[in-house]
C-alpha cells in the first residue's frame, strides 16, 4: 500500500487515538485507512450511480 505513508499514518492517529482511548498499532492503522478507503469507494460509486444512472 504505497498510498499509506508515514504523513497519513500519523494524521490517522492523531485524529483515531483520542477516540478509542490508547494508542494504535500499526496493523490498526492500516485498517483503519483500508476501511476508510472503502466506504469512499462505495459512496462515490452510489453517487455517481445517482447521477448518472450507471457504474
């Protein structure tokens, strides 16, 4: 995953780490921005679907 850099890393656990009270692995980390990443990707493709009425 060479989209995930060390900047990302660290604005994710800036922003996640207050909201589960500890600090994050690594491996959280990664899954975090996976699962982020993901549901962008399906509500980008729900509205495009919206506007244009297909993928």
């Amino acid at each position: 995953m060479n989209w995930l850099n060390e900047d990302l890393k660290k604005e994710i656990k800036k922003i996640f780490e207050p909201r589960y009270k500890r600090s994050l692995t690594d491996d959280e980390v990664t899954q975090i921005a996976e699962n982020l990443t993901d549901i962008m990707e399906a509500f980008l493709k729900m509205k495009w679907k919206q506007k244009y009425g297909r993928p």
